[in-house]
C-alpha cells in the first residue's frame, strides 16, 4: 500500500516582515526576522529549530540560520531551486523530513530584496547576469534568447500566452478581473502594499503595454521583505493551539522543463501534473475548497493555473472568474491578501502564510467566512509547479 503524507505533517506557525519598497536589511535579517516572527507565533524558542529550508537560490546560508536562531544543533538542511514553486515544494519535503523523525521542527523561510536588489523593472543591466543565476541551461539562454532579446519572465511568459490566446481566443478582460480583484483584496489588508492605492478599469486599460499581452498591472510588485513557516509532525500537534494540516502536498514539472518553445505542448504546466495528486491525496474534491491563494507573477498565470487544476476547461479561466466568483464572497475567493499582484512578491511564501491566517480564522476584514479547506499554489521559472491543500 501507497504511503500517503496526508495529514502526516502541520503547519504550527507563520511570520513575515514588513512589505516595503526600500530597505537596508540585508535578505539574511529579511528571512531571520520574518523566522523569528514565525516562532513566536507558533509559541516556540528559536533554539528548539532542528531543520531549515531555504527553498529559493537566492537565500541564505543554512548555517546563517543557526547562528541567527541560536539553533541548539541542525538536523536536516535543503533547497529548492523551481523559482516561485519552491516555497510549497520545501514545505512537502520538510513534511517528510517531520514524518520522518529526521527532524522535530523545520523551518521553511524566504523572502527577495525585489526593490533594493536588481529590478526587472528597470532595465538594469545586471539582469542577464541574474537570470543566469536562477534561469536554467544558461548555454540556451545565451545562443538562442538573448540575441533575441528574451531575456526577462514578461518574454518567456508572452510565449505562452499569446498561444492560449491564439488556441483558445479566451476574453483579454480576465486578465483586468484577476489585476482588480487582487488590489480590491489588498485594500482589506494592512501588510499589503497597495493597501490604500486604489485601481479603476480606467488605470488598468491606460497603464503601458509592456510585452504583449501584458500591461503594467498584469505584472507582480518589486517589493522587499520575507516570510516564513514552521513545519512538525502529526504527533507534536498537540502542543499547539491551531495546527494547519497539510492534507495533500505535490510539485510537478513540464515537459522539457528548461526550454518553452520546443515543448511538445507549450501550455503543459507543472501544476497540470502536480494538482491531481495533491487532490487525491487529500480526497477532495475542487467544489471542497474554500478558497485559494494562487501564484500570481502576471495575471494570466493564475488564469493558467486555474485551468489546469480543473476548475474550468483551458480557455476558459476568464469566463471562471466573471460574475464576482473569485471575490470575497464569491464562490471560490482567490488571493484573499492581494497576492504578488497588490499585497507583495515575496516568492509566494507569503500565499501560505495568509493560507495559514485564513484556516486559523485570523485574516480580519479580509477572512473567509467558514474557512476549512484552502489551496496555496506555486509556479516558477520555466512553468514549474507546487500544490499544497490545508485545512484546519
């Protein structure tokens, strides 16, 4: 018989820092700080982590965490490297390093410097140089993109894009629907960024046309900060107040997953193959979740993964979130804290952390009434995909 993970593993806590635009700290304070807070909400000392994951490339050294947390001894040490699927992909190794025994307590904790490091947004030109860093089979990007001048996700992601679009003729006014309704949700939060920074259809429809599709506001923020969660396992849930039980857990990965357009079908996303087996492994189904924090680096993205999570057919993510559907209230509300779009990119762990608040009833003007069950999604880099489904 299978071994399942299912409700094998908790979340007990969750921290961030400050979202800004603007820092000093360098990302090693970013991700202790915001590890520190995660500790103090669970109720624990920092000394008693015994395992860290430091899912993204960017991050910190592990030891900088034992240092930092004045961790007594460090079991168990990871990282991840599927850009903005990293976040949830840690969370399912560390709920089997927990099932395990190899470890009692893991840290998963990230965060970037989007603002004070190198900007996408600027043109900078340390921007090839960074993407060399996370993007994979560099010898392809340098030969066959550069030249080209593909060199910035807005590119890769346009790709894809405009072929759902030709495939499929979905209506561009999705895209709006997704870029509102996350600012309309981050006005309901006081972490968010764009809180207070309102958006009319007017603003949306006259801000630039960057790369075609997408226009300014179907892009995620450059902002500063991190976030953090720790892991345990089923048998140390009793310690804690209000346990979040990760009740199906997968990552998955496209076909040619460093290369977009020889991809026998450019529209096969990680996720496609990752959300089946998260939601069998839970054993429910999609009219079961109550809400869903979904990976929202362009707005066409979280379309994208809607669809290939099966709540609605390919090409018909937009039509999904006509009606209010999406919203607080509606039938399936998405991004309940603005998300990378409003609240703050952060590489997405900051989609569970709110996950988290929402299950735990903590989410305050923004809370999902009756909240049980919750999915957190997770892409990145060349269509890489995590799943998680919580519930409390």
């Amino acid at each position: 018989m299978e071994r399942s993970l299912s409700d094998r593993a908790c979340i007990v806590g969750a921290g961030e820092t400050e979202f800004v635009r603007g820092t000093d700290k360098p990302l090693a304070r970013l991700c202790i700080e915001a590890s520190i807070n995660a500790c103090k909400d669970a109720g624990i000392e920092p000394s008693e982590i015994d395992g860290v994951i430091s899912p993204w490339k960017f991050n910190i050294r592990h030891e900088e965490f034992v240092h930092g947390l004045g961790m007594k001894e460090l079991k168990f040490s990871g990282r991840f490297e599927l850009g903005g699927a990293s976040a949830i992909a840690a969370i399912q190794s560390a709920a089997m390093a927990v099932d395990s025994g190899v470890a009692d307590y893991v840290l998963v904790a990230t965060g970037q410097r989007g603002y004070s490091g190198v900007r996408l947004g600027t043109g900078d030109s340390g921007i090839l140089e960074l993407n060399n860093e996370f993007m994979p089979n560099n010898e392809y990007r340098e030969n066959l993109e550069y030249p080209y001048g593909v060199s910035v996700p807005l590119h890769y992601y346009s790709l894809h894009a405009n072929r759902w679009f030709h495939e499929y003729n979905p209506d561009p006014a999705g895209l709006q629907i997704v870029a509102m309704t996350c600012r309309e949700h981050a006005h309901l939060n006081e972490k968010a960024y764009m809180k207070g920074r309102p958006m009319t259809e007017e603003d949306y429809q006259n801000s630039p046309m960057l790369v075609d599709p997408f226009r300014l506001f179907d892009c995620s923020l450059e902002t500063d900060g991190a976030g953090a969660v720790i892991v345990t396992s089923k048998k140390n849930a009793h310690r804690f107040k209000k346990p979040i039980y990760i009740g199906g857990i997968a990552e998955g990965h496209p076909a040619y997953p460093d290369d977009l357009p020889t991809r026998p079908d450019i529209l096969d996303m990680g996720i496609t193959h990752a959300a089946p087996r998260a939601f069998d492994m839970a054993g429910v189904r999609h009219d079961d979740i109550d809400f869903a924090e979904v990976y929202d680096c362009f707005t066409f993205v979280l379309l994208r993964q809607l669809e290939e999570m099966g709540f609605c057919e390919r090409g018909e993510g937009p039509e999904f979130v006509k009606g209010g559907r999406i919203k607080l209230g509606g039938q399936l509300p998405v991004n309940t804290h603005g998300g990378l779009l409003s609240q703050a990119h952060i590489v997405g762990i900051n989609h569970v952390t709110e996950a988290v608040y929402q299950l735990r009833g903590e989410a305050g003007k923004a809370q999902v009434e009756d909240a049980k069950i919750g999915l957190v999604t997770g892409y990145g880099d060349l269509s890489d995909g995590s799943i998680a489904i919580l519930h409390n």
